[in-house]
C-alpha cells in the first residue's frame, strides 16, 4: 500500500510541475537539435551543450532549473551546481505552476528593498541553504543584502547579442505552435468530440505544423545561402573588371564616417593588395550581407520543428490530463498565456529588450492570435 502511494505522490507531483518542465523540455529539445546532450539524473532530466550554453553565456548562468529539467553552460557546472538546482526542482514541486511568476516577483520584491534581485531572492537563499552552500536561519546566516559564500562577484563582460537567426526561429516556431494547436483543440471543445478526439486532432496538426514550418525554414536559409553566393560572385567580379568604380563606393562608405581623402587612401591601398578582403568589406558594408552559416538550412529546420513541437504541446497537454473538456479547456487557456508571457519575459532578457514589457507584449499579440485563431476555428467547427 505504501507503494502505490508513494507512486501516486510522484505522480502528482511530475504533473503538477509539468507546465514548467514543458518550457524546459523546448529549450532541451533545442539543446539537443544544436549539438547539445542530455542525461537524467537524480530524477531530472538535464541538457547542456549546444543551445544550453549559448543561452546560460547571453544571461549569465552556471545552471538553471525549469521544472523538472535543468540546463547547464556543460557538464562540470551541472556536477558543481547539481544539488542546488535540486532544491529549485523541489520548489517548483511545491509551487507547480506559478513558480516562475513568484520566482520573478521574489526577485522585484528584493529588488524593490534595496538588496540584490538574485542573492536576496526568497527562492535562491532556500536553495543555497538547502544544498549546503550557506547556513540555515539561526546559524551563521549572511545578512540581506550580502553575496552568499561561494558565489563570486559577476565579472564585468560586454553582452551582445548575437544570435538573432536562432531566436528568430525559436520564436517562428514557438509562437504558430502555441497558437495553431490551442486554436484547434479549443474549436473542437465547443463539439461533441471526445477528449482523445481532440487530443489526437492536436496531435496531427502539430506533426504536420512542425514537418511545415521546418520545411520551409529549410527552404528559407538555402534561399539566403544562395543569395549570398550569387551576389558575392558579382561583387567579387565588380572588383576585378572595374575597380574604379569600386574604390569610388569604397570612399563614399568612409566618407559617411567623417573620413577624408587623405585618410581613406592608405585604406584603398591595403584593399588593392588584397581583393578578397576587398570583396568581403563589400558585401558586409555596400550589401549588408553576412556569411550564413553552412549548417544553417539544416539547424534552422530542426529548431523551428522543434519549437513548434513544443509549443504545441503546452495548450494540447491540458487535454491529455483532464476529462472535462470544458475544464480542459480553462487549463489550455491559462497554460497558453502563462506560456506566452514566459517566453516573452526570456525573449527580451535574450534580446535586451525589457523583459517584462517583452512579456506583456507577446502575451498580448499572442493572445489576440490565438483568440482570432479560436473564434474562426469556432465558426468553421
């Protein structure tokens, strides 16, 4: 009998995390579509590699814990941060689906007192508590406000952002999958289909959506490859048949800057020794063409197939939990604007924008899509 209750409390508490372990598993599913890996541990499943270490370098983290999925930069910073994260995995057991909102409102509360939004954050201190890293309250406990031992002030680095194709696919990928399906599943509640109807309904669109959307993310980046290379065999033949011309638009580009004659001419020199460095000023500063990446065509597919996967999964998980379909139906609803707004509040922090008007904004946008997509799909079913 202990048995089955113990499997039954682990039950509970997979499925009460599951709306947070789902925006875990899209950036694991990304890590493994860049090159990353993936293990479980200690009931968790971990990723590092590939996208986990380009996002933990853009936001500056060893390791970070969604759900029951925990991102690393690479494997020693899982080994080193590994009970700490562990803790994290037992809050959001205890808070299931409003953790990341409390996590973000502990962080303005600490932030709004004066102290430091990540070391006096509420759910950090308990962590670091909880794997040793400090001591507990009536011990030799730090005072607010004071950087916990073994956590090293932040270097101070410059942070650009440089990865603008893959978020862009991300957010391709992410937003049809969390509007589509949701406008789907939510068109058929208002039918006499039963809930695996719908379920399976959702499952189809989304297999479909995903092997679409990859496919033309593929077709878009060989476009761009393509594009690139034709127009670098035309400059490159420009520089060769009349690079009078050229040396002309070379000295309109740095007079732009404020450069004179006598200034430009030493560069002019230095281009003439070298015609494909010459070629390569051209395409970046006359064209405003950068090299794509060879693997692009290939890396742009999986990731837009894979985020569309799992945003689709999000509004169709409600429905693979609950019987009710009307019940099912408020928890798509709330699972795909909690959705939305987490993935605007990481897209900004990602693109330096605010993330909490990055938030807001997608949460809107989203949602007046997926409603639009609700209301049509309502109509027709």
């Amino acid at each position: 009998m202990k048995r089955r209750d113990g499997m039954a409390s682990v039950i509970a508490r997979y499925a009460w995390a599951a709306p947070t372990t789902l925006i875990g598993l899209a950036a694991g599913l990304l890590t493994l579509a860049s090159g990353g890996r993936g293990q479980a541990r200690e009931g968790a499943l971990e990723f590092y590699g590939g996208f986990a270490t380009w996002l933990s370098r853009v936001i500056g983290f060893g390791a970070m814990t969604l759900g029951h999925v925990i991102l690393g930069r690479d494997a020693l910073c899982l080994d080193l941060f590994r009970d700490h994260e562990q803790a994290h995995v037992r809050q959001v057991e205890r808070w299931g689906i409003a953790f990341i909102p409390a996590y973000v409102v502990a962080s303005y509360i600490a932030w709004r007192s004066g102290l430091h939004y990540y070391h006096d954050n509420w759910f950090e201190r308990e962590a670091r508590i909880a794997s040793g890293e400090i001591e507990g309250p009536g011990l030799d406990l730090p005072e607010l406000g004071e950087p916990a031992p073994l956590v090293p002030p932040p270097a101070h680095k410059e942070r650009h952002f440089t990865s603008s194709d893959l978020v862009r696919d991300v957010v391709i990928g992410m937003a049809d999958g969390l509007t589509v399906p949701f406008a789907l599943a939510a068109g058929l509640s208002g039918t006499t289909l039963a809930n695996n109807f719908i379920v399976t309904a959702g499952l189809a669109e989304v297999a479909a959506g995903s092997i679409a959307m990859g496919l033309g993310g593929y077709l878009a980046a060989r476009s761009d490859a393509e594009h690139f290379a034709a127009e670098k065999l035309r400059e490159r033949r420009e520089v060769e048949s009349v690079p009078e011309m050229e040396e002309l638009e070379v000295a309109e580009i740095f007079e732009a800057y404020g450069l004179n004659t006598y200034q430009i001419e030493p560069i002019l020199d230095a281009f003439r020794d070298n015609p494909e460095a010459w070629v390569d000023f051209m395409m970046r500063f006359e064209l405003g063409l950068e090299e794509p990446d060879p693997r692009r065509a290939r890396s742009s597919a999986l990731t837009i197939a894979s985020a569309y996967i799992v945003g689709g999964l999000i509004p169709l998980s409600p429905y693979m939990l609950i019987s009710s379909t009307r019940s099912a139906l408020l928890a798509s609803i709330s699972a795909t604007l909690l959705a939305l707004f987490v993935f605007g509040f990481v897209k900004g922090r990602y693109t330096g924008t605010r993330p909490l008007r990055s938030a807001l904004q997608t949460t809107l946008i989203g949602g007046l899509a997926a409603g639009a997509a609700f209301l049509i799909a309502r109509v027709f079913s």
